[in-house]
C-alpha cells in the first residue's frame, strides 16, 4: 500500500496522471487568493504510487496522529473524476474519526474555504457535505 507522507498543511493528492494541464489548472484555482484574499494552506502530493487508489486506500495510506486521529481533519484528492469532468470538483475526504460522514466533491476554488474552516473549527466537515448541490458537489453557499 502506498504511503502518504507527512504534510505541514491539508494534503491534495494526486491520483490521476492522465492529464498534467488539467492538474496545473486544478492547483492554480485552489491557491487562488479569495476577493478577500485568503489562500488556502495545502501541500500538493504527487506520488504514481497513488494512481488510481480511492478515498478509502488514500486516507488508509495516511498515517494516524496519536492515538488514533489524522494531523488534518480532511485532504483532497484530485483523481480521475476530476481531471474527466469540466468543473474538475475535487474529492473531499473526511479524516476526522469522530465524524461518520463520507466524501463529498468540492469545486476547486472552494478548496480554501473548507481547508479553512475546519483547520480552525469554524465549520465542521457535516455542514459543507450537507451543503452539496444535487450532484454532491459543494460550490459554495
């Protein structure tokens, strides 16, 4: 199994090599300052080792903090439904043990505000995930 590797900030992952322009675009929407000039804190992870797994294989190749939590609450994984799609939503994974709720996908821009809020438990990973439009992909409120 391959193995993440620790990050100082909320990982994005990159699980899909099919297409690199599509990657560089994706990682220059999410570190795109908002109007208000927030950027989002994440590490980008590029490893073909992590090619094709799921959100289940990535967040099980993350290493636990002590006892038995992630470092992050969250990471983002740009796989290839997100390289496929235009809007190229990028998939929310929830690390955090205590909160059984599975993933969501995020427009990249959104990215900044969701690694935010929950790095400073603002918001908790259940408030984006029930704020996904019909197709469960969050574009903001």
């Amino acid at each position: 199994m391959a193995e993440l590797p620790e990050t100082r900030s909320v990982p994005v992952v990159r699980a899909d090599f099919s297409d690199d322009v599509v990657w560089k675009h994706v990682k220059e929407k999410i570190v795109e300052p908002t109007e208000e000039g927030f950027g989002a804190d994440v590490e980008f992870v590029e490893d073909r080792a992590l090619t094709g797994l799921d959100e289940a294989e990535i967040a099980n190749g993350y290493r636990r903090a002590y006892p038995h939590d992630y470092r992050h609450p969250i990471l983002f994984v740009v796989d290839a439904v997100a390289v496929a799609v235009p809007e190229q939503p990028v998939l929310v994974v929830n690390l955090n043990v205590r909160i059984d709720a599975g993933p969501f996908r995020a427009l990249p821009r959104q990215v900044q505000s969701i690694q935010d809020n929950l790095s400073l438990a603002n918001m908790d990973y259940l408030e984006f995930a029930r704020s996904t439009d019909t197709d469960g992909v969050f574009r903001g409120f």
